[in-house]
C-alpha cells in the first residue's frame, strides 16, 4: 500500500482536474481548471483578467497539471518501514525535510494567510536549521563548504524576512551577496549527495532540476515583463507554480537520508539542466502570448465608445446614459493583486479631471497640514504625504483609469513584479478613517463607486504603499495601505 501512494495521489489528483476541465469547457471560465490544479481559488476579478489570455492560461495549467502529477507520484510513492535512526540529528534532519516538502506543496489559501511578517519568520524558522542540519549529514570536505554556505544563506533569509516591517530595509548588495551563498549551499549539497553512498542518481537530479527551473523561470518572468503588458499578470503567476522539482528533491533526501552508507554508486554524469523539460515548460508561455504592441490592456476598447449624452436627451435619459457609463467603466477595472485578499478592499475606475491625479485623506480632519500633499507630489513626480492626506500623480489626465485599494491589519508582502512605480509614505487618521474621494458626490473626478474605509484600526498612524503602471494606454494604480508608524518615504521602483 505504501509503494502504490504516489499512484493513488496522482490518480486522485487527475480524477479531480479532469471534473475541474470539464466545468471549465461547459462553463467558459478558468475557474474551476484553475482551482483543481493550482489549489487555491481563483476569484471573479482575476477570472476576468485571465479571459484577456484564455490560450495562454489553459495551456499554462495544462503544463502545471503534467508536473504535479509526476510530483505527487514522486513524493507520495514510500519505502517500506525501516527502523527509526538512532542519530537524533538525522531524526530531526527528516523531520524538517518533511516539512519542507509540506511547506512547498501545500498553497497559501487566502482563507487562512498569515501576516507577511508571521510567514516570512515560519520559513527562516524552517530553513534556517534546515541548511546546517543538511551540511552537517555530508562526508567529505564538501560539508565544510555547504556548512560555511548555510550561516549566510540564513542570513539573507532572515533579511528578506525583516523587509517585511515597515521602514526596515536591508542594504541590496548584501542581501544580493546572501543569496548567492545561499545558491552555493544547495550547489555543494548537490555534490556532496552525488559522491554520497545513500542518495540515488534520481534524487540528485531532481535537485539540480530545481536549481536550473528556478534560475530559468526567473529568467523567463524577468523577460516577460520587460516585453509583455497586462498578460503578464496570469502569465507571472503560472510561472511560479512551474518548479515542482523542490519539493521532489526533499521527499526523495529525506527517505534515503537513511540508506546504507556503503560504497558510492558507480560515477554517473550529473543532470543539472534537463534542457527538454525546460523547453516544454517554458516555450509554450513565451510563443502564445503577444508582443506588448498587440497584447490586450485590462479593459477592451475606449473609455468612451459611446459618448458623452447628447445634449437634446431629457435629464432623465442624460442621468441614465451618465450612470450606464460609470458602470460600465467599473466593470472594465479589476483588482490587481487577486490572491491577496484584504480586510478592506475595493476597485473603480477613477474618473481623472485637468493635471491628473487623486488623492486618499482624512475626510473629518479640520487642520491644514495636508493643503501641500498635492505640490509635493508633482515636485516628487508620484506620492507626497502632508499629515492626514496622500496624493499621487498619475500619468493621464480627463479620462479614467483603474484604481484598487487594500487595507490591511499588518504590512502585506512587497510585491514589484509589473509595476512601473512603487513607493511608501506614512499618513495620519485623526478621526479613524481614510477614504478615496467617490464622483458620486460631485464634482469632475473621482472614484466610481463608494471605496472602503482604509483606516482598518481606527485612528493612528498608517502606511500607504502605492503602485502604478500604464503610462501608454491602460492606467492601473493600487493602494495599500496598513498601520505603521513610520512617516519615511521609502521608495522601492
């Protein structure tokens, strides 16, 4: 029963995809095909956004449907029971191994995301001890390099973790430098297991496989977004659900951890590259979806496609016609960040007047310090802070663009991929709320529908982290925001 787990697994796996396909070709929508591979769930904002580039998703998912099955064979096929090593080292060694390969498989549900901060330190927590244990269970001189390796890698683990409180930034080269060393850890791991007597040929290549994957689909996203435009935000994601060789290499360490540690195997040539795998993984992505020239924005047409009301209409039919086009716009915008759900959030076309620009602030805040946000942020060229209110500087003007606002309880995670600009500032609420101006309530600009409450915990001190991209075409900007009460400006793109 144990040898026949990994077949069960994919089996079941594949059973449930193919319910997930069918719903999807009676349906229309990725939805389902999405869930069933993927494991998390896909909402209605990002199914819109995924309808820009139907080929490019079904083939994606297609692709990661063919890994994860080999994956779960591969991981879920056990050995008999062999006796419990006496070494505790070794013990805790396959413990965390096993945990890691949790930690890799099993996806981040919205439902239950921790905080940024909380998550990055369960990895340092898992990692750290990891890398030491792991170079330590080596023969030969490359478990000196490997254990040398391992402290930095740490390091850098810990510094990225730390990028997660506001205001706190380590200096690039340095984190940069501990990577690099945290590569060379599993480079020497790599060897070392190869010139070791318990570790099969397989499993040593499945490592490498991830060293390569990694190095490649960064590579590839890297490329799409310098080329690509809005598709690269399904496109992006499926990329990073491509390696699933890491999660291969540590079931396959941690059940031959183990074995018998007699005389190597005989030299065979390592595999680091598997360079046919890597072209049926990558090369679909980068042949069906178009140059940024002819790639689709995230609403189809103009803005105005049907004009403002014709003056002779009655003010009835005028409201009507007025009305009809802000919703329409609305349903054109979608939010940029699905995955991440908020306490708070909302997204609306924002409706641009002369010079541009819009503005989050404290409505109830009588003082004056916030007059000088807007100055600030033209001289700036996109985010000034001026006490209780933010302005930010968009690159269009007299026409909408999509603005979605997230408001969090703790700081949300960094995210720069497709974005033009990102930058922090800190903010004031005196009376407990901050609010997006809404074109409902008059005027010539303003959100189209009524935006939440960013203000999550009341009056104090926030963070507002704004990103935007679109200075050709399609304008998106996103707003987050969270308490903290740092008033630097930190700029991050």
């Amino acid at each position: 029963m144990r040898e026949r787990a990994g077949w069960i697994a994919a089996g079941v796996y594949l059973a449930t995809s193919a319910v997930g396909a069918v719903v999807t070709a009676v349906t229309g929508r990725l939805d389902a095909l999405w869930v069933t591979v993927l494991w998390y769930p896909l909402d209605d904002d990002s199914s819109g956004g995924l309808a820009e580039a139907p080929e490019v998703a079904t083939v994606g998912l297609l692709t990661i449907l063919a890994l994860k099955t080999w994956m779960l064979r591969q991981v879920f096929t056990l050995p008999p029971r062999a006796p419990r090593p006496a070494d505790r080292r070794t013990v805790w060694l396959r413990r965390l191994l096993y945990l890691a390969v949790a930690h890799a498989l099993i996806p981040p549900l919205p439902a239950v995301r921790l905080p940024g901060v909380v998550a990055e330190a369960l990895t340092v927590a898992l990692w750290c001890p990891l890398q030491v244990l792991f170079a330590l269970a080596l023969r030969g001189r490359l478990r000196v390099v490997a254990l040398v390796c391992a402290w930095p890698g740490s390091a850098g683990l810990a510094m990225i973790a730390m990028e997660e409180v506001p205001g706190v930034r380590a200096p690039r080269f340095l984190v940069l430098a501990c990577l690099v060393m945290a590569a060379a850890w599993q480079v020497a791991v790599l060897f070392g297991q190869h010139r070791d007597g318990r570790w099969s040929r397989d499993t040593v290549t499945a490592g490498w496989r991830h060293v390569t994957v990694t190095l490649a689909t960064f590579l590839a996203a890297m490329a799409v977004l310098w080329a690509f435009t809005h598709a690269t935000v399904p496109l992006t994601e499926l990329l990073e659900e491509v390696d699933v060789f890491l999660a291969v290499w540590l079931a396959r360490s941690a059940r031959e951890l183990t074995g018998p540690r007699g005389t190597p195997p005989e030299p065979a040539p390592l595999r680091p590259s598997g360079p046919v795998l890597l072209a049926a993984v990558l090369l679909p992505f980068l042949v069906l979806v178009g140059p940024e020239e002819t790639a689709r924005p995230a609403y189809d047409g103009s803005w105005y496609d049907a004009g403002p009301p014709e003056a002779s209409r009655s003010e009835d039919g005028a409201r009507a016609d007025h009305e009809s086009h802000v919703a329409e716009a609305n349903a054109r915008c979608r939010d940029p960040w699905p995955r991440l759900r908020a306490r708070r959030q909302g997204t609306a076309a924002y409706f641009l007047f002369e010079g541009g620009g819009y503005g989050v602030y404290d409505p109830d805040d009588t003082t004056e310090e916030g007059e000088g946000a807007f100055d600030a942020a033209v001289d700036d060229g996109f985010v000034a802070a001026a006490g209780s209110s933010v302005a930010v500087v968009t690159y269009g003007e007299n026409e909408p663009m999509c603005l979605t606002v997230k408001a969090f309880g703790s700081a949300p995670p960094l995210r720069l991929k497709g974005w033009r600009q990102v930058a922090e500032v800190g903010v004031v609420s005196r009376s407990g709320r901050l609010e997006v101006p809404s074109y409902a309530d008059g005027g010539d600009e303003g959100a189209g529908a009524r935006l939440p409450n960013l203000a999550v915990k009341g009056p104090g001190r926030y963070r507002l982290r704004a990103y935007a991209r679109g200075a050709e075409g399609a304008e998106e900007h996103l707003v987050v925001v969270f308490p903290g009460r740092s008033a630097e400006k930190v700029v991050y793109r």
